[in-house]
C-alpha cells in the first residue's frame, strides 16, 4: 500500500513537540517510516496555519522550529483559488444535508483540508485524523495507529 498520507492538525501538532510524551514520540518515528519507505507525506497549507497559529499564540519557539523543518522535509501543498472554491461548495453541501463540522461563523478548516486533499487528484490518499468522523464525510480518514 503506497497511499499518499496526508497530516491535519491534531497529529501535526503532536509531531512538532521537540521532546514530546511516549505517544507524540511514536508518531514521530511512525512518520519516520512512512517516509523511510517512500510513502507521500504531505502538510496541506491549511494544517500548517492551523498549527502554526497555536504554536505562535503559545511562543513555542522550539515547535515551531520542528514545524518549519517538517513542511521542508515532508511534501508541503499551498492552498489554491479552486481549492479555496470547492471548499465552500463542500461547505455549503454539508450544511444543506443538515451535518455540518463547525459553527456557521467558522472558517472550517476540514472543509479546506478535504478540499486540499480532493484537489491532489489521489482518491487513494488518507487523511491522518484525531477527528475522522468529520474529514471522511469528504475523503479517507482515519487515526495514525490504524495506517501501516
């Protein structure tokens, strides 16, 4: 299986801790592998601000640091006009279904994130998620303990 592995926020952010507890630590080596083997792993735009903001707020300099070095050694993906488009279709859409993910005044990172995913034109893409129920309304989604 050599699908490409897509990072939100809740496990990027576990990654950029420097010296992190006994679970952000295995995330780290797990993406270790992941690379190692070849596999895509890649930051979409959307996650890079979702993390890096917090990490700004909170003057985690060390983090931060990690973070820089995790979207130049992992494959970065900018935000595009048309995935910024097919977001708010995406947006509208769930909303109209009455299964919305965020408060109607929220920007809705997951809408972007899928957006951004959906855009990379890989259906076999996954999204590693705290929060799959939200993200796999749109694409693959699951948490990284469950991907090998």
């Amino acid at each position: 299986m050599n699908d490409p592995i897509i990072l939100d926020s809740g496990p990027l952010g576990l990654a950029t801790h420097p010296k992190g507890n006994e679970r952000a630590e295995a995330l780290k080596q797990w993406i270790d592998q992941r690379f190692a083997e070849g596999r895509r792993v890649i930051i979409p735009a959307i996650v890079d601000y979702e993390v890096r903001r917090e990490l700004i707020l909170a003057r985690l300099l060390p983090a931060l640091g990690r973070l820089d070095l995790l979207c130049r050694t992992l494959e970065f993906v900018k935000l595009s006009p048309e995935a910024l488009q097919h977001a708010a279709e995406l947006w509208a859409n769930v909303r109209h279904q009455g299964r919305s993910t965020a408060d109607r005044h929220a920007l809705d990172g997951d809408c972007i994130l899928a957006a951004q995913v959906i855009e990379l034109n890989k259906p076999d893409a996954i999204v590693v998620t705290d929060n799959a129920t939200h993200i796999a309304r749109f694409v693959r989604a699951d948490t990284w303990e469950n991907i090998i």
